[in-house]
C-alpha cells in the first residue's frame, strides 16, 4: 500500500472513534438501523459461512493472526530507532482497519438501546420483589434439581457432550420466537473453544468472535453450566453486546428449553445472581432464602468455585481489569460489574409477568 495511502488508513482511526461517541449518544438510530437493520443480516451469513465447520476458524485465524504479529514485530522492532513514523503509521494503519471491522461486523451492538427500555421494563426495584423473585427461582430450581437427581442432595451432572448441548441450544431459543421474534435461531454457530485453558486461566467461560460471528464456550467448565453458557454465548451472536443483557437473554433461552438440564442450568444461573443482590441488600434474609435451597444446588455451586479456585493465577485479575476497561469504553459504564444487573431484568420482567398472569 502507497505511503500516503497508509498514512489517511492510520489517521482514519480519530473519526471513527469520534463517530462511535457521537453514535453512542444515539441508540435509536443504532437501534432501527444497524442492530435491528443490517447486523441480523451480518450474523446470519457468518453462522451460515462458518457454522458447519466442526471447529472454530476463529480461534486458527487468531492464533496465525498472533504468529503473525509476533513475526512482525521481531522484523520490525528495530524501525523505531531509525523510522518511528513508518513504524507508527504501519501500526495504526492495522489498529484503523481491525478497530472498523470491530465496530461494523458486531461491535455498534453496544451502543443499541438498552434492553429495558425495548421491553418497556423498570430498570429500578424494590428489595421485597427481589425477595418475591429469588423465592420463585428457589422453588422453580429445586423442583427440576429433583426431577433430574430424585435426590435433594445430589449434584446434578449434564449426560450430554458439548457438541450435544450446541445442537440442543436452538430450540430455547425457537421458545422465544412468540415473545420475541428477533430471537429466533438459525443456522448454529458454536463451538469448543481450542484455547479454553488459557481462556480459563484468563477467568471466563466464553465469548463470541466479532470478526467470525462464531460463539464460544470453554470446554472445560462443569458440564451443568455448558447449556447456560451456550445460551448467553448465542445472546451475544444475536446483538446483545451488553453482558447484563446476554445474560437475561441466556436465562430465558435456557429456562423456556424443553429440556430439564437446560431448565436447570438456567434456573439455577439466575437463583445465583438473586441471591447475591439479596446478600447485598440483607444478609439475614440471604441466609433464611439459602436453608430453602436444596443441598444438590449448593454442591453444584460448590464445585463451580472450586473448579474457578484451581485456575486462580496471578494474571487473571489483568486480564479482568483491561476486560472491565473494555466494557467502559464502550459504553458500559459500569464495567463488569454490569453483570450484576441482569437481576434487574429478571425481577421486573417475572414481576410483569405475574401482573398479566393475574
């Protein structure tokens, strides 16, 4: 590429970080036009491109991607002493074309209207309809924890293979279809991740490739868990940028599936959150709603944490921090702690739920 070429390519990057700003002050127009308008079309040819492939192209395009670089850098490292601005230029040149392939194929998803105000839900609530909603989430885990062990003291363990599970995933979705026809499912795109042990040690449990469209889940995790990470992985794969969102999105995909270990896997992913906000709000009726949980649940929770325990390491803490910075930048203010407010949805949406049941 000619010099003066490259030179506007690497400059290009300050309007479009302007543009995303001045867009991200309108989430209507993203709304209507890209994540309602182009992206469905965007997403759907990417799971129809790559979704047959039994493994992530992603993950081989990152890894030559990362050899790549490397390569590059070694080659070029010693430009900076003598062309600092060639060096430069052919740096931002690359940041300018990946940082619009971001923003164009998945990432305007995170300036879209949040979710609340689409499904015309309060994003505020009182603690006695958390209470009223994590009791109803007890009762509903409980009763599909015994249909699935026949014992209230028993973990449950997932009879499925991951590949499986990714097969089953759609038909919560196709659930939804009714209520939300936007979120109907086809073709599938997930896949193992190749790289869950560093994704693991990194601290999560999924994610969704912005330039292949494919959906990700770490191997590794306790099989209870693959459905409900399936859902929110697919949550992502269908616009929903924010984790709050995913997440309230993988619930109701998950406890909407006809099958049992997805009801659980879901169930049993939004008791834990309620629980946590009730501990937060007060922690003697935590512990009264935690007697009312069967022990089996509690096992499970158990053996998440100490399977996260053992691939605690130092650096997981960098990789959350420069995540966290990640989500502020694009536009969720609250970083990771954003994760905490899908209670938010779950509680008025259930609560609306029961207002029209009655």
């Amino acid at each position: 590429m000619p010099k003066n070429k490259k030179l506007l390519v690497a400059l290009s990057i300050l309007p479009q970080i302007l543009l995303m700003k001045w867009l991200s002050t309108y989430p209507n127009f993203v709304e209507s036009y890209y994540s309602e308008g182009i992206y469905p079309y965007i997403s759907k040819l990417f799971r129809y491109v790559f979704g047959w492939l039994p493994f992530s192209f992603g993950d081989v395009f990152y890894a030559f991607a990362i050899i790549y670089m490397l390569r590059w850098l070694m080659l070029n490292i010693k430009r900076v002493k003598y062309n600092f601005k060639g060096f430069f230029i052919d740096v931002f040149c690359a940041i300018s074309v990946i940082y619009l392939a971001f923003h164009v194929l998945w990432g305007l998803n995170y300036h879209r209207l949040p979710l609340h105000k689409n499904l015309n839900l309060n994003a505020d609530y009182t603690t006695d309809e958390l209470i009223s909603t994590t009791e109803k989430f007890i009762a509903e885990a409980n009763t599909i924890h015994v249909s699935i062990t026949q014992d209230s003291t028993q973990k449950v363990v997932s009879p499925y293979a991951n590949k499986e599970v990714f097969k089953m995933v759609p038909e919560g979705f196709h659930q939804l279809k009714a209520e939300f026809p936007s979120l109907d499912y086809y073709p599938k795109s997930i896949k193992n991740a190749l790289f869950s042990l560093p994704l693991t040690y990194m601290g999560f449990s999924g994610y969704l490739n912005p330039l292949t469209g494919e959906a990700h889940v770490d191997y590794l995790v306790p099989s209870f868990k693959i459905p409900m990470i399936s859902s929110h992985e697919v949550a992502h794969q269908l616009g929903f940028a924010a984790e709050n969102e995913a997440n309230f999105i993988g619930i109701l995909a998950a406890t909407k599936h006809p099958d049992k270990y997805f009801k659980y896997s879901g169930a049993i992913f939004a008791l834990k959150h309620c629980l946590v906000e009730v501990y937060r709000r007060d922690p003697d009726m935590y512990e009264v709603l935690k007697t009312q949980v069967n022990v089996g649940i509690l096992k499970n929770y158990q053996e998440l944490q100490e399977f996260w325990d053992s691939y605690e390491n130092p650096f997981e803490s960098i990789f959350k921090t420069t995540y966290d910075g990640f989500l502020k930048a694009n536009n969720q203010t609250d970083g990771m702690k954003s994760y905490s407010y899908v209670v938010a949805l779950l509680v008025n949406y259930f609560e609306n739920q029961n207002v029209k049941a009655n």
